[in-house]
C-alpha cells in the first residue's frame, strides 16, 4: 500500500531521536528511485521516491550498487557527505517529508541544505534543495512541455504540491464532523466520505474505521440508524485521540504467510482471513514488507525465462501430439486397403492397363455386395494390386511408429507437466536455480557460451515435517530431488506417496524399522495432495507404496517413476495441518 500521512508522520517520530544530530558518512543510489544515507553510528537511511514503495526508514536490507553511481548520487555526494541533520519537517497531514541538513560549500563555508521526500506514489519525488529553497537537483524533473502546474528543473524556485482541499480530522471536532456528515449524499459510501473529506488516510484505515463502527466495510450513509451514526462518530473522536497522543504502532497484515498491506493502527476488517502481526518497529515493518515484496518480484522475473521456456516447449509437443493423434486414426482403416489388394488379385483377368476402376463382388462382405474399387490407369493390374498392399503396409508400419512417438510425447508431456508444478512450488531462488540446472541438463534450455564450466551446485534438503506420531515426514522440492529421495536415499521400509496421475512431489515416511501408523499414513497423504496440481482441488487420490516397489524405467526424465503394489487413499491437502507438521 502507498504510505499515508499518518502513517508517514508515525515513522518520523520514530526516526527523528536518532536521526537529528546525525552525520552523513556515505551516499549510495543502489535503485533509480532509492537512495541510501550511511550515517555514522552504523545506521543506513533509505529514502525511496518509487511509485508504489515511496517512503522513508532505517533499513539493514543490504542492496547491490551500481558500478558507476548515477549523476543524482553523485551530486549528493558533493553537499551532503559529511553533513549533520538539523531537522525533520512534515507539513500537517502531507505526505512530505523535509530533511535540513548542515553542510558546506565548495569554498568550505557553512550553508543549509534540504532534502525533500515527496512521498506521493506515483507522482513520488526526491529533490535537494540550497539555502534558498532553489532546487538543486531531482530524481524526476517535470519539464514545462509536460502537463502540470508544478515546474522541477535546476535553478527553479521548489514550490511543494498544492494541499489537498480536505479537511484535518485532528483539527475538527465532533459537532463539525455530525454536521459534515448530515450534509453528505446519503448514497455515498462511508469510506469515500472518509477519503474525499479528511486529509491524510488510506483506504484502508478509512475501510477499518467503518467497519469498527457498523461491524461492515461497505456501509453507505443512508443505512445507518442514530445509533449507528453515533458508534461512527465516536468511532472517529477515539481515532483522533489516538492519533494525537501519539499511540500508532507498526501492525503489518499477512495471508497465507506472505505481507499484502500494514498499517499504523489494528486492522480487525479481514477476520480469520489474515493474520495481523504486531512489529518491534516501522523500519522493521517496512524492512520486511518491501523486502518480502521485492523478493517475490526477483522470484518472479527470474522465473519468467523457465516459465516460458518449459511452456513453450509443453505447447509445441502439446500440437505435436494432437497432429500425431489425427495422422494415428487415419491409420485406423488400413485393413480396407488389405482387402482392396485381395480383391483386386482375385480379379486380375478382369482388368486391364487404362481402367480408372474395378467393380467386383466383396468377398470379405457377408452378402457378397458389389464394391467399386478406383484405380490408377497408369498403372497396370498387378502394380495396382501391388500398390493397395503397399498402401496398407505403409499405415500398419506409420501406426505402430505413431503409437510409439505418442507414447514418448505423452511421457515428456507429463514430464514438463511436472516441471511446471516445480515452478509454482518453488520458495526461493535456490529453488529456482536447481529447476534451471534441470532444464539445462534435459536439454529444454541451452547452454550459455562461456569460457568457464558453470560450478557444480549440492542439491538443497526436502521439506521436512514431524506426523503426529514423530514419524519423519520428507517431500521433494523437485524432480532431481525426487529421485534423490525415492531411488536413492529411501531404506527398505520406508513408504512412498504420490498424487495420482498427477504431477506432484515425491513424498517419503522415514519409518526406521517401524511401521508407520494410519494417522501419519494420511497425514503424509495430506502432503502429497497439498505439493501437487490439486491442491486448489476437494479431496485428492493419492497412491502409497512401499519405496523398494518404485522403479524408474531406463531413459525416462527426472522424476518420471513407475511403481507397483500400491494402494490408494483420498486426501485433502491442508495447509493448517501443513503448519502444524512443519519443522521451520
């Protein structure tokens, strides 16, 4: 979420103790929108103007730089190393933040400097200015040809973004607010009055006070009763008293384990949908939230190329089949050329070189019917005979290659079927890099020239979990690793489950000479339904063997395994019972 005001004002109050006083040690611009100030002291000031990330905070993040560092950087460099923090400024209820810092000019004389934080998603800016407010420089300049009032180039006079026409919720009291809310359309949403009336709130903190009022987000004016009214105005006098005093807290809200919005106050509107976790600090909130966030973008990209080469080459063999399956039934009827050539033997006296067709009896029909067979005038009768029993066993020999490649299509079909799975199962980019190093080694991806051999990399260990019962509990990360687990790190007594006929992990019941219990059985089952294409799904079939029945056939792809004596057990793959096994 973008960082309102509130929320803003909340992080300076944070850093402002341990930042005014502070000197600039070194000057970093690892991104083009962020810039990093070392201070003395070992802490690290990151200042981002990026459009869904704009903000301000301590970070121990660390970050690459650039080998060359940008002219921004550069010109930060030359006026603010070495500078003392004088001040922290935040115009009320704005997204700015101003940052007066002591430093000296060329001729080593004393002068003052401002950093300004425009902290406005995507209008976001970061501009150093001199003593007299002139910009200096900033990392977005707004030139006249562009559509907009505010002018941001060298040597202009800075003028800060015209305030919002709204008002300060902490400067009106409750009558006004009563007064302002009597005035509203009564089909407007609660919220959007919210917004459009006070200054200073996200959507969610106003979706939140809504709903602490009415016990729902989405109220509009005309569905409150008096007392309803009287809970939100309320409502909204102990959010000011909150705010005033001072009592924000860093909360950040998680789903399915990964950050999606926090917030400067409790968000109670999601329910049991989200968890919502209390932070030791705003920096540390917002170290772990945009960290997770660029994690999961890096994931992203860097999975793109896999993706799209394993479904590239899913597609091609994808038409490959289909048209193989189109040209195997044309096969089908490769008996009727058989049954021409007899015909046509049988009635070899009865033809003669320039015939364009033979109407004879059908031996081969219960009824003996007439059947019209077309033949090549060109040719004489005995090649036209020959050249129907050519025909049929041309279709018999393509029939059996088809049924063949069909087969081995199908196979590298469920092959990349998995490899797919791989990738939405993949948790980091170590994960990544030992799906690339498949995909390599199967030859879906080329190899880039190079004078070194690429290093050898040690697979990383399966997912472990803990059955009810104390039983360990293994499940491959991928395909190398699925065989590494079943084929060959397994023992004698150890059970193996899978999804059936579906791609999925391996997964592996340590039994140590004991025999597993029925509860860790369907647990583990649990596992193998959860780390596979159903998981989305209700109840998915999942075959249990012991792992001396599973074999992998000569040639076939990583992962790829055949096993017997298996039974098969419906399970519902859990992720609280997944949480509740997993051993970190």
């Amino acid at each position: 979420m973008p960082m309102d005001a509130v929320c803003l004002g909340a992080v300076m109050n944070e850093l402002s103790p341990r930042l005014v006083g502070a000197r600039i040690d070194k000057i970093h611009q690892p991104e083009r929108d962020e810039v990093i100030l070392s201070l003395r002291g070992n802490l690290r000031l990151l200042l981002s103007a990026s459009p869904g990330g704009s903000r301000l905070q301590f970070t121990s993040l660390g970050r690459e730089n650039p080998a060359s560092p940008p002219m921004f950087c550069m010109l930060l460099r030359r006026h603010l190393t070495n500078g003392k923090i004088l001040a922290l400024r935040q115009p009320p209820m704005e997204r700015i933040v101003e940052i007066d810092i002591s430093s000296a000019d060329e001729m080593g004389e004393p002068t003052l400097r401002t950093l300004v934080l425009e902290a406005m998603g995507r209008g976001a800016n970061l501009l150093l200015l001199d003593e007299n407010r002139r910009i200096l420089d900033c990392l977005h300049r707004i030139s006249p040809d562009e559509a907009t009032k505010r002018r941001l180039l060298p040597g202009l006079y800075y003028h800060p973004p015209a305030p919002q026409e709204k008002l300060s919720l902490l400067n009106t009291g409750g009558e006004e607010r009563g007064r302002l809310l009597d005035a509203a359309p009564p089909e407007l949403e609660l919220d959007r009055w919210l917004i459009q009336t006070f200054a200073g709130f996200s959507p969610l903190v106003c979706r939140e006070l809504v709903f602490l009022a009415v016990s729902g987000a989405d109220a509009r004016l005309c569905q409150l009763d008096f007392a309803q009214k009287e809970r939100f105005l309320s409502v909204l006098d102990s959010f000011q008293t909150y705010i005033s005093e001072g009592r924000t807290q860093p909360y950040i809200l998680l789903r399915d384990g990964a950050p999606f919005d926090f917030s400067f106050f409790p968000i109670t509107q999601y329910g049991n949908l989200a968890e919502l976790r209390r932070m030791e600090s705003f920096s540390a909130l917002l170290d772990y939230f945009f960290g997770e966030r660029e994690s999961r973008e890096s994931m992203r990209r860097k999975s793109a190329e896999l993706t799209k080469a394993v479904s590239t080459a899913r597609d091609r063999i994808a038409r490959r089949l289909a048209q193989q399956g189109k040209e195997l039934e044309a096969t089908y009827d490769r008996d009727l050329f058989r049954r021409r050539g007899d015909i046509l033997t049988a009635n070899l006296h009865r033809m003669s070189r320039g015939m364009s067709s033979l109407t004879a009896e059908d031996f081969y029909d219960p009824e003996n019917r007439e059947v019209e067979i077309p033949l090549d005038s060109l040719l004489s009768p005995q090649e036209n005979a020959a050249r129907a029993y050519k025909s049929y066993t041309k279709a018999k020999t393509a029939a059996k290659i088809l049924a063949e490649q069909i087969t081995l299509g199908e196979a590298e079909l469920s092959y990349l079927d998995s490899v797919q799975e791989e990738l939405h199962r993949a948790e980091g980019e170590r994960d990544l890099e030992e799906i690339r190093r498949e995909l390599l080694d199967t030859g879906y991806l080329s190899r880039k020239k190079s004078g070194s051999r690429p290093k050898k990399m040690s697979l990383s260990g399966p997912r472990e979990f803990s059955s009810s019962s104390g039983f360990l509990i293994q499940v491959g990360r991928n395909n190398r690793q699925n065989d590494e687990l079943t084929l060959r790190s397994s023992e004698k007594g150890d059970l193996w489950l899978h999804a059936k006929n579906i791609p999925g992990a391996h997964v592996l019941i340590r039994s140590h000479g004991k025999v597993p219990d029925e509860k860790t059985v369907l647990e583990a089952a649990s596992l193998a339904a959860y780390y596979s294409k159903g998981k989305d799904g209700g109840l998915v079939p999942v075959d249990c063997t012991l792992a001396r029945f599973v074999k992998k056939p000569a040639g076939a792809k990583p992962g790829m395994v055949i096993y017997t004596g298996e039974k098969t057990i419906s399970a519902r793959p859990e992720e609280a019972l997944l949480k509740s096994l997993s051993k970190g």
